[in-house]
C-alpha cells in the first residue's frame, strides 16, 4: 500500500474484508504500507495491520515479499511508480485517473503489459450492485437500441473562498498534483461507468470553469491562481448513435457527491444516484400501460449482484463495499485467468475522453476522442 | 346548491366544467344558490353564475325549478335538508359524512329509496383517476387474497390552542355542528375508500384524544369545553380476513392532508397518497425477481381512468377535477339507470364504521359494526 | 378564439375559469371560435360556449365585437395573423414559440408595438405557484450568486417509426408547421423559464438529431424526410457567469412530459419537475448543518404563490390552472397598466437563443444568442 | 461468539472492523466460536478468524481466556446460557429480544445485576447515524410537545405456503423456538426505538393473525400446526401523553424489511425508514411558512453522529455499521464507566410491552404494561 490518505483507508478496509465474505483461492496479506512521513506511516500501519512500513515507495518496490502494490497518491506520481512497479514485476492496482493524461498512460499501459503484470484501476463504482445490475440489464438487450445517456457528478464542499489549494487533503484543488479539476476526479467516473455500459465516445464539446479564480496554496502559504477546472459539462456523441450529456462541479449546493447516470433505450430506460446506491430506477414500456412506472428497485436481494455474499433482503449495503467486490473480482481474475476491469488499457480510454474535454474546453470546439 | 362555503365553490366549479370535458346527455343548470346570510348567498350566486338565490332552504325545496339539490351545509343539517328534499322529490347530492351517526343515516337512507330520487354522497376521492385504477387491480384479482389495509389521514391546522372553534369555517371543531371530529370528518373518506376497494369491516377497537381541551367558542365568544375528537386511530379486521390500521389527526406537523392507503396482497401491493394524487405506486411481485420494485405510475394516460377527457400524458390534474367525474358519472347514471355510487345506502355503511370507532374509544373494547 | 386544438380547450377552460376564481375587473366573453373546418369548430364552440364561429381568421379579425384574438394554430401561422391583428387593432395572446425564428418574431414584435396593442405569449409554466415561488426566492436574493443552471424536457412519444407527421395532432413532427421539433416544441419552454429566472444566455454549444429519418407525411401519404430535430442538447453560459445545460428529446422512454430544471447558488439551490408540479424542492446551506437536506415544499398554501384563490392546504392544483393565472396576470396587467409578460418582446429573446441553439448545431461551433 | 448464524457473522465483522475505525482502549481477540455442530463451526471459526471452537457453551463459559460472550443463538436459549455466564462473571453481549417473555427476563437482568457484569442487548438500529441523529433532536428539544408516533416494521418472507417452519435459518416461525412471530422479531426492535425516543409506554389494544395455519416442521418433517403471529398491530398510549400505532408483519407485499417510525411534535416531525436508513426526514414548522418542507438530510456528514469514523459527505454507510458502532459505544461504556444501553434492563422494557402486546391480542382488551 502506497498512500495511507482516503484511498489508503478504503482500500485497506477491502483487503481486510474479502475474505470474510468471499471464497477465494487467494488471501490478502498486509506487509507493508507506505508514505513519505515515517509517524503517519506507522501510525496508519497500527491501526490497519500492516506488518511493516517503509518511507521511499522504491524500497517498498525493492522487496521480495511483496506481490502487489496499491497505488494510492496523487495523480502526478501515478506513472513513475506504476512503470517502475512493472519493471519490478509487482501486481498494479492504481487510483483513478490512471495518468496526468493520455500520452502519460499510455506509457503505463505499455509497461505494464509488457512486464505482464495483472493491473488494475480503482473506477470502483462499476462494482456496487445496482449499478452491475445496470450493466446486466443492458448486456440482455432489455432496453435495445440507446437513445440517450446523461451523467452528472455534483459536489459542493469547494464554494468558500476560503478553502485553501494544496497538500494534504486538499490536492485535487492543485493543478499540478491532480491534473485537471472536476474532469480527472469526478468526471473520470462517470466515463469509465458510461463506456463500460454504452460503448465508445466519438466526440465531444465541452466547456470549463474556474469560479474562485486565486486561493491560497497550503506548500507555499502565499495566494495562487488556481489551475484547475471548477466545473465541467459535456456534449458527447457515442458509437453506437447515441447522445450524452455530462457535468461535474463541486458548486452545486446541495449535493455531497451526487453521481447520477440515466439511459434512455426504445423498450426501457434505467437511473442510478449515488446518494442512493442501494437503488436502482427501471421503467421498462414492455408493461401493460395501465401499471406502467418507473420500478424502484432495492437491490439487496441475494440473486442481485455480489448480494449472496452480505446480508438478507432489504438491508443495505455501503460505499466501501464497492471496493471489497473490486478485490474479489481482481482475486477471482487471478484464479480463473480472465482479468477483472477495468484494466490499465480500459482506464486509458476514460484518460483519452479527459483528455479531449479538457481540449475542447480550450479550443471551443468539438474534439474527436483518441484511440 | 345549499350553502356557499369551500365545498359549494368545489361542486360549482364541478357544475360548470363538467359538460366543457365530458359528453353527457344531461347539462347541469345553476338555478339557485342558498344560504342563511343573504349578502354571501348573492355574491357567491353572482360569482358562480347562479340565476337566482334564496336563504332559505324550505323556499328552495318549494321551488318546481329545481331538480337537485346538493347539501354542502354543516353535518348537523344534512338530516333535515335531505330528508325534506327527498319528500319533495328531489334528486340529492349530499356532502360527506351522511349524517351524525348511523340512525340519523338510516332514516335518510329511508326517505331517499321511499321516494325513489336518484341520491349520492361525496365522498370525491373514489374518483381520482389513480384511486379508479386502484379499485380496477383489485377488480382484476391482480393482488390475490388480501392481507393487510392501513390507511391514514393526516392534517396539522388545529395545533395551535388559540384557534377557536365554531362559525363559519370553524364548524368542524364544534361537536355539536360537526358530530365527531376528525372521526367523521377525515377518517369517513379513508374508511368509504377502503370499503369501495376491501369490502366489508367486522369489527373495531378504536382510541381518541382531544388533545387541546378547551377552546373560544366563536358563537359564544366563551371558552369552552372542545367536544371533537382530536385523533382518532383504530385496528379492524374486514370481512375477507384482512387486518387494517386506520388513524387521523388534526396534529401530525408537517402534514397538510396526507391521505394515505395502502393495501398488501398476495401478489401485488398498491400505495397512494392524496399529496401526491396523480401517482399510484404498484408492486407486482410476479416481476422478475433481480428487476421488481415499486412502480410509481403517473397517472395521467388517456387509457387511464378519466384521462381521456383531460390533457396529455404527463400533464396532471388536480383535487377539484374529483368532483368533476363525481358529477360526470352521477349524470352518465341518471342515463343509463345504473346509479353512480356512493349511494347514501353505501354512504350508511361508512357510518356504521364511525359509529363503531366512536363507540370503541369509549368502552375501550372491540365493537362490531352494525349491518 | 383561432384553433380549436389541444391548446384552444386549454386556453377555453382558462377563459370560462378565471372569473370564478379571481377578482378582476375585465370579464372574458367567448365571442368567436375560428378553424378552417366548419363542422369541427361548430363542436367546438357549442362545448365551449362560444357565441359565433368563423372558418376565416381574415373574417375574425375584421369583426368589431372582438377585442382580443387568441392564436392557438400551428406555429407557420403566428406571423401572418398576429400581424393582421395587430393592424387590426386587437390584443393579442399568442402560443408559444412565437415565431418560426428570430426574424419573423423580430417583425411580429414591431407590429404589436407600433399598433400599441397588449400582447403576450402562452410561456404558461411560468405560472404554475412552484415555478412562481421559484421565481420569488431568486428575486428575494436566496440563492446568492448562481452558479448553473440545468433544464431539460423529456418525452417519449414518438419513438415508434411508425408514427407518421403532418396534420392535425401530428404538425409537430412536419417541419414546415413547426419550424423545428423539440427546440421550439419543448426548449422553447425550458429557455422561457431559464431568461426570466437566471437572466440573458450568451452564448451555446448545441448538438441535434434526428433518430428516425423518415415518416410518412399524413398530407400526402407518402414517406417523406423527417425535417425536425428528435433531440437537442446543449452547453450555454448566461450573462451572470454561471454555466448551463440543456436537453430536450422525445425519445426518453419511461418520461411523458418531464420538464426539469435546477438552480445552484451559492447559499442556497432549487429544484422543479413538472411531473410534480405542485412541489418545489428547495435546499439551504444556511440550515443548521446537521439537519440540512432539500426540502420538499408542498406548493398549496395560501401563501404561495395563486394558491389563495384555490381550495386549501394540501390540495393540489394542476396543469391548466397555469393557464388561468396567465388569464388573470393579462387582465391584471390591462387594470394596472403594468403588462404582465412574457411580451412578444420577452418571448423574441427566447427566440433568438432556439436561433442560435439550431445554428450551432449545424455549424459545430459555439454561437452568440443575437440581442 | 455463541452461534454462528446470520448474527454471528454480523456481529463477528463488528469486532473485526470497529478497531479500524474507532480509537479505543479495548480490543476485541477473537478467542471462540462456539456451536453444537462442529463442522459449521470449524468452518465459522476459519472464516472469521476466531483462535478455537466449541461445540457445548458450557465449556466455552468454564474458560478463563474468555471475558466476553456474545450469544447468538435462537431466543429459547437467551435466558439459560445468560443466566449461566453471569454466574461465571462474562461479560454479555445478547441477541433480542432479550427473553421469551418478560418473567424470565426479570430473571436475566437479575443475573447480571447480581453479577456485576456489563451487559447489553443488540437492538442495533439505535445507532444507525440517522436514528441517532433523530435521538439527539428530540433531547435538544426540537419538536416540543409530542402528539403522535407510528412505526411499523413490514417484510414479506413468509407469504409463500410451502415455506417450512423450525430448523437452521427458520426457527423464527417455530413458536417453541421464537416465542413468537413479529411480535419479538420485529415490533421489538419498534419498541425499543420508541421506548428510547419517546419514553415509556403505559397500555396497549392488539390484535394478531396467524395467515398460513399450518406448515411443515423442518425437525420432524410433519405438517404442523403454526404457533406463531405472522402479523401484529396495537394502538399504544405513551406516559407522555402521545397516542401510537405499531404494526409488524411478514406478509406485506413489496417490502423486504421496511421499518419505519415517525414522530409528530408540536414544532417538528421526524421520519425514518430502514430501506434508506441514511436519510432522515425533517420537518420544522419554524421555517419561513413560504418554503416550509419535509427535509430529506442525507446523513453521510461528520458533524452527524458516527459518521466523522468512516467516509466523506455523500458516500453512505450499510445496515452492519449499527453493529460496529455498538461495540464501540459498549466498549467505550467499559472506559468511562457509563454503560452503554439498552442494557438488560433496558431490553426488559420492550419485553413487558411484547407480553402485552401479546396478551392483548389474546384478551381483546386494553392490557397495561407491567413495570
């Protein structure tokens, strides 16, 4: 483990629990965490369990006992010690992003396969169970041909001007750590949810915002401007025909960390709200017309996906589960050779819609999506 | 139209709007508005297009230009009025409750069915397009046999001790004008609905509160002892062996007119909700398991109950529109010969239960409720 | 009266209300309906209780005992008759959009200024007490400084390509009737509201398409191009800084008519949605923060906005008392000599931004809304 | 760790997790897992990593490397291997209800009375943060006078006739094993809620129904007579003046664990529901009357009870972190002294009110609660 921040906290609750309520070839062993300051490091070890820690991510890279490192830092440090990880044939689970952007994870992408070393990166909305349930209903052609998607991931914990940039906690507001804005964190969520449920995005417009234009940075004490992107939206059009809305910002009063993504398709359409996520909307045109509704439906129900494995009908599970289901798919991956996404490669596509947005905020513009 | 008070606007507005929506062969003519105070009775007559007035009821009754008349008059005068209009062969549209208790109801229920005039009670919420189609599930068999009914009618005007009672728009917090409190007032349109969808109701055991004891008398000018029922609730059990909850109150803060009803079924559950009228949520647990939830129905579709008549999908009506199909059916009726319910013989049954309730509160026992 | 569609029973049974509900000097008198057929408009008038018809608009508006000429016919035919009655010296109310684009509007708005006639536009939303109330908190200054908005218009009727265009109830779908489809259809709505609550949009990003190519035309029986847009999406920034999103289809399955729209400000945001028309959702950050939330407001008080001419607390209003209160903001106006908007001159700027909406979807660029 | 059923696992994840989370001066050793079958046992242990098993209780309480039991075994059992750990000086950690009826709860809290030991009873839905959260406005005063409060705690399991009765996973519907149906399943964990919220409660009216006569008895495999209530409602009077409604069953359609309660105060109304038992619902009459709503708080902040321990704003926690949180507010009890409830005195509370309840139902008669 590299990181002991947020991630740290929520990956290692996972790798603690897997076993508890998954049947698993494999176990997951703690043997070491590491950061840069030596007290929090060993602090965090304590309390997590980890038997060992170290201060320098390369020495942790340098030992033998260590199979796999959870990549938990800020955006800019993903690519050097991914790449290196692979050179040292370590196993790779990365934060999200992937990269600073496309050309950055490319480079990753072709370390890691390469060193042929199982990847993976922590989009772990993928995995709660109404939102696979999403993709289940989609992959048995319930809602035929897409009409539209829309997604938005709305926040508003930054509208003080007060707030400082930097640091601790507080690099995703600073430009140079976290790459972008809203775009890398927030938005990078709903890409990675969109293509692995509607396919391929062609194209797209977009246009940014900076509305608190200077903030003071926590590493030098003194008022900078600040780098990153406030608030984000999208136009998209998809390979399959279809058009999509997207929108991130943290000023939108009101909203915690609400992520929503709705999919019109000609038989039926579906909706799903992070503050929420034990729910899953579904209206389906197939019903007789006198009952037809928008279904709201709790999934908590044992032939309801990765439920088996938690508690009885009606009783809700959280947000930290989504990482514990991303361990037991990479772990299952492991044992039956077909590796869990989304993979390195995967990740790279939302990198390249990034990636075009953030263009196409500049250019005013459409801007076609890489390959 | 006797009495110009909230339920003489409601029916008016029902008078004049039904023929411009619905085909009928009858067409409704505002004769003559009646009431005590002749300065109101004008008004009202000029601002409802009413041809002429009287304030007198007897006067009224005398008249050989009327054909109907509807009593939208204080509980304690529907004996007396419909009784005397029945003798004068008037059809009569009764405001809801009936009567004051079950005796009073039955000797009107005599004198409509002796003189064979076409008779209703209004008790408007069967007519709501999503309460028509709750009663045609349960028609279909779509719930199976049913286990349980709770319905609940809550309001909060009356918490504050200083609101006196009695007079005009205040009669339903004097006993002797009103009967009963919300017993008659609120939980009569829960219990007339719930023997329109469940059928019969065997027995009772009931609880009331006056929860503020005293309060200005606005004839008197006095304080004095506050006779209603405040909040009432009660246990039943039906004739089909299904077990229900019933309550009201005057005091549930937060709540304007929240007139709920719920019933469970085998296979199917039904839920609707007066603040929200236009909707019905539906569970058919014959659904595929992983994709069941609640549906919440828009009502508003042409093959829809009475939506044919209004606008389009997804453009709602309102509470008013209630007596407007009251009024419509009560008209196709008089056409067909097959009378449009509640009659006042159904409207006597709804009593018996109030009675019951009442009678329950006080000896603290289960009561049956009288045939 | 001209049409005797959808628009002209809501516009009818907005004239035939008002009177009842509201206090007002002016009374409406149903002189005249007019359509081309004779036979339909003759049914028209006797369910409306219009006094004459006419098969000729020109006829209509040559008669002196009219006032006011009410134009509900499909939108190719606002300009020429809202100019001829300009002329011929009549108040003018006129459906939405105004024109087929920002020329014709521009022309339309010069005759009713130089004939100095009291004109408005059917934006009827504007008018539902949640909107108002909207509209209320904004102008008290509740929100703060806004910082998006987000609208959309959702339907799903026309997704069968079986569905033919052209002629009556189906001209929305034939471009030379409408103009466009869901931009004026729909947009149109959302843009009203957006103008008049968050103030003048600069500039758009918008993106169509039209999912079903070809249909047969109901004029001439034929398969024929399918000239409207099904869909549009688009990015806006409005002058006050704050960015937008909007997005209308009728190919949103499981959505009837969901008109949305969202308003974040800095202390505080609120929420509309048409398909609950009756509450607003309002959240404020300045609530204590451990019993923040978004509010649900019951839109039925008296105290809100309309609602104390209606019935009481709790009892919802619906679609076509929307149409009643622009009734009596008209007649008010005429009374107070304050014309109540939206104006032609209001409804223009909604037109010039649809202008852009549809230029910029052809030219793939960011477009300047024309002043 | 006696028993190794649903509760077992629920409650073994507490003790592993809440370490992680919560800094404290105790820390929960796995030493045993205790139950008669050895092979579930081994398996139990291996799973959830308990250092040895036991297959006689008695053994595990003749333990010195044991200072706590937590029993987890169907409810017949509660009172003798309670009554026998108390006497070896345990600590106890009990499943509910506490007893199969009051008497020989009485003799229970006895016990640990006599015995000194710190003791405490899993009615875990106190310490879902949204429950708290809705003890500590009621403590602060915020709803003032209490007029009203409903629960109900409706699950539809049991509908299907050809579910058998007794045995591994089913001894809840055998009488001799349960004691009763809902009645100390479900209305229990209601009771002890509103016990805590609300205060004591002085009588009740009941009625019970068993639905399914008759069902297979998985120990003997015969058709047998059904002991249990399947559904239970009461009206209940509160000391504090309050009238309720309590109903429980197991055979409502649609509804997998719905637990609700409300409380209606003076100035403001609480609600809650277990499907979404990370929103609380809040109404307070102080607010301006024009934006007065239901506030629906999404309970994710730390500024709200528990929650500063897990995520950030809007990221929801699950039904087992009301475990977690237990045992970390009882071995915070054991640092300062101050026991945290419900104790076994606590629990006896809501068994006076189930005997009742349960008498009631049989007597058809007002029952008062014993003290």
């Amino acid at each position: 483990m590299i990181g002991c921040g947020f991630m740290g906290r929520a990956h290692s609750n996972a790798y603690r629990k897997v076993g508890n309520f998954f049947d698993l070839e494999h176990e997951c062993v703690l043997q070491a965490a590491c950061a840069r300051n030596k007290r929090n490091v060993t602090a965090f070890a304590a309390q997590w369990g980890y038997a060992s820690v170290e201060t320098d991510w390369r020495q942790l890279l340098a030992r033998d006992d260590i199979d796999l490192v959870d990549i938990c830092v800020p955006n800019d440090l993903h690519a050097v010690i991914a790449t290196a990880a692979a050179k040292a044939g370590k196993m790779i689970l990365c934060e999200k992003p992937l990269a600073m952007n496309g050309s950055q994870g490319r480079q990753m992408v072709a370390a890691v396969e390469k060193a042929r070393v199982p990847n993976m990166v922590w989009y772990n909305y993928r995995r709660l169970p109404a939102v696979t349930l999403a993709k289940q209903l989609i992959d048995e052609g319930k809602l035929g041909r897409i009409f539209h998607y829309r997604a938005k991931f709305l926040q508003d914990w930054t509208i003080s001007p007060e707030l400082p940039q930097g640091g601790t906690g507080l690099w995703r507001l600073d430009v140079k750590a976290a790459g972008s804005g809203v775009t890398g964190d927030l938005l990078a969520h709903c890409i990675d949810t969109a293509l692995w449920l509607n396919g391929r995005i062609e194209k797209v417009s977009a246009m940014t915002e900076t509305f608190i234009k200077t903030r003071k940075h926590n590493l030098t004490g003194k008022l900078a401007k600040v780098g990153i992107d406030d608030a984000c939206a999208f136009l998209a059009r998809f390979g399959n025909g279809s058009l999509a809305t997207f929108e991130s910002t943290r000023y939108a009063r009101g909203h915690k960390a609400l992520y929503t993504f709705e999919i019109n398709g000609e038989h039926a359409s579906i909706f799903w709200d992070l503050h929420d996520l034990h729910r899953l909307q579904y209206f389906d045109h197939r019903d007789p017309s006198n009952v037809r509704g928008w279904r709201n439906i709790h999934v908590s129900d044992s032939d309801q996906p990765y439920l088996k494995h938690w508690w009885v009908p009606g009783l809700q599970i959280g947000y930290e589960h989504s990482f514990v289901h991303q361990v037991a798919d990479f772990l299952k991956g492991l044992e039956t050779g077909q590796p869990a996404g989304p993979t390195f490669r995967d990740a790279l596509e939302t990198q390249f819609v990034c990636d075009a947005v953030l263009k196409s905020a500049k250019t005013q513009k459409w801007e076609k999506v890489a390959k």
